[in-house]
C-alpha cells in the first residue's frame, strides 16, 4: 500500500523539479518575478527557479525590430500626403527591466511620436520640399524617439521615410506636368535638329553653287581660248576675224541643230532655224562687224581733230 503512495509523489516531484529549469533562447531576456515582484533578468541558455515561487513574467527579445508607421498630414502647399516611416529600434540589455515594466505598448508610444513630429515637419514644407528633405524629416523623427525612448530602455538605430504618396489627383497632375516638360525638351531638340539641317544644307547648296560658277567660268574661259586658236587659224589661210568669228558663230549653230536632232527627249527650241537662218546670221553678223569698225573709225577720227584743236 506504501509502495502505491510513493509512486505518484515520486511523480510529483520529477514534475516540480524539470518545471524548475527552462531555456531562454538567444538574443531573448526573461523577466522572473518572485511572489508577484520582480526578480532578476535572465539572459540566454539554461535557467532555474524556484517551482510555485518564482515565474516568467515575459520575454523581451533583443534583436533588431522595425515598426511601419504610416501618416497622412497636409503640406504648406495644401496637399494631403501619405508618408511611411520606417522606425528600427532595439531594447537595450541594460534596461530590459525599464523596456518590460514602464511601457505596456512600446508600439504605441513609438507611433504617437511619429505622427507627433512628423505632422509637426511636414506643413512647413511644400510638398517638391518633402520629397527633397526626406532625409530631413527622418532625422528629426529619430531625434524625437531617441530622446523620448531611452527612459523606457530603446535605443532607436534608424528611422526612414520609405514611401510617400500624394493624392492620385495630385499624382497625375505632377505625371502631367513632367510628361509636359519632357515634351517641351524633345520640342527644343528637335528643333534644334532641323535648324541644323537647314544650316546645313543652305551650306552645301552654296558649296554647290559656288562650285557650279568656277565649272562655268572654266568652261567660257576654254571655250573662249578655243576661239582664240580658231581666228588664229583662220587668219593664217587669208580670213579676216571678223569672218572668222562670224564663221564660227555659224559652225556652232549647226553643231547645236545635230546635237538636238540627238537628243529624243528635249523641250529645247533654237531660233531661228530655218535651211537659209545659217546664210542670213553669216551676212548679218559680217555687216554687224563692218558697220562696228566704221563707227570705231569715225570716232577714232573725231577724238584725233578735237585734240589737235
């Protein structure tokens, strides 16, 4: 009957004892209170209690934490912005007690300063402002939590402006107005671009005229000293210039007539150029030169009395 009894107070107490050990994990505080007052702090590894007196009051962890906390408030320019605050604080291994007994909602309190000061910065800015100083807002945020939270045992390792978001008619009215910008960019360069071009060619074109002159002056200069070989030739069998000129005159009104007879496809008319049109511009032009030399003479004469008078 004795042995029945011990069994289960056997029992009991292998309960009692394994309930006195337990296992804090790392980066992870455990508060123990004793009789319902604090204890101790007890860090990572295998702990002990005493059973029925001592008991875990709570478990902090000490990594790293980050809090999104996000906040709409107006710009000095009356526009209604969404920004989300990213706030990473961690509890300090010194003042777990603080961070586990003087604050109940540690998240509470960290978004109240937010909103607190962010609603404090952002109305003195215009809303390009709080895109630029972004950075700006972020610091004063942290400034504030530093400040506030390390009575209550956080220490806060960075807070960031991650997002912010306009109305969406404030949104498509900034698109516009960049979409708009770039097309006046695009506008200048492409005018920019046909100026060129039109600078250009008015340069080319000029080029091309100035090359076009010196062929032509080449080509009368030629022509011209192939004239002058011709009457040379010409005067050496006893024909005077002015019938040489006027024979070579001629000769080049036949050779334009062939060459036009050449040609299928022209909208060129010689006139005159009737079978007697070559007799009738010789004679005219023998009697041209002949009257030309006449006039020269007199005048020559009339110069030579009135000098000698």
């Amino acid at each position: 009957m004795g042995s029945f009894i011990f069994i289960p107070i056997l029992f009991f107490g292998i309960v009692i004892l394994l309930s006195s050990f337990f296992i804090v994990k790392q980066q992870t505080a455990v508060a123990i209170e004793r009789f319902g007052k604090f204890h101790s702090i007890r860090s990572s590894g295998l702990q002990m209690k005493i059973p029925v007196v001592d008991r875990i009051a709570g478990r902090l962890s000490l990594k790293i934490q980050q809090l999104d906390v996000i906040v709409e408030t107006k710009t000095l320019d009356d526009v209604f912005v969404k920004l989300k605050i990213s706030v990473q604080y961690v509890v300090l291994k010194d003042k777990v007690y603080e961070a586990f007994y003087k604050l109940e909602y540690p998240h509470e309190q960290i978004t109240s300063y937010v909103f607190d000061v962010v609603r404090a910065e952002v109305p003195k800015m215009k809303l390009d402002d709080v895109f630029v100083k972004k950075d700006d807002i972020a610091i004063a945020v942290k400034t504030e939590l530093q400040e506030a939270m390390f009575e209550y045992g956080f220490d806060i390792i960075k807070t960031l402006v991650t997002d912010i978001d306009p109305d969406p008619q404030v949104k498509n009215a900034m698109n516009r107005i960049n979409a708009s910008e770039r097309e006046k960019i695009a506008a200048q360069f492409e005018g920019d671009a046909a100026r060129i071009l039109i600078v250009e060619k008015a340069k080319a074109e000029a080029e091309s005229k100035r090359l076009q002159g010196q062929g032509i002056a080449d080509q009368r200069r030629e022509i011209a000293r192939g004239l002058e070989e011709s009457v040379e030739v010409l005067n050496k069998v006893g024909i005077n210039s002015q019938e040489a000129s006027a024979l070579i005159v001629v000769t080049q009104h036949y050779d334009t007539l062939q060459a036009i007879g050449e040609e299928t496809n022209t909208n060129l008319i010689l006139l005159p150029n009737s079978p007697q049109a070559g007799s009738d511009m010789l004679n005219n032009m023998v009697a041209s030169f002949t009257a030309s030399n006449m006039i020269g003479e007199k005048m020559k004469e009339a110069n030579e009395k009135k000098d000698k008078s």
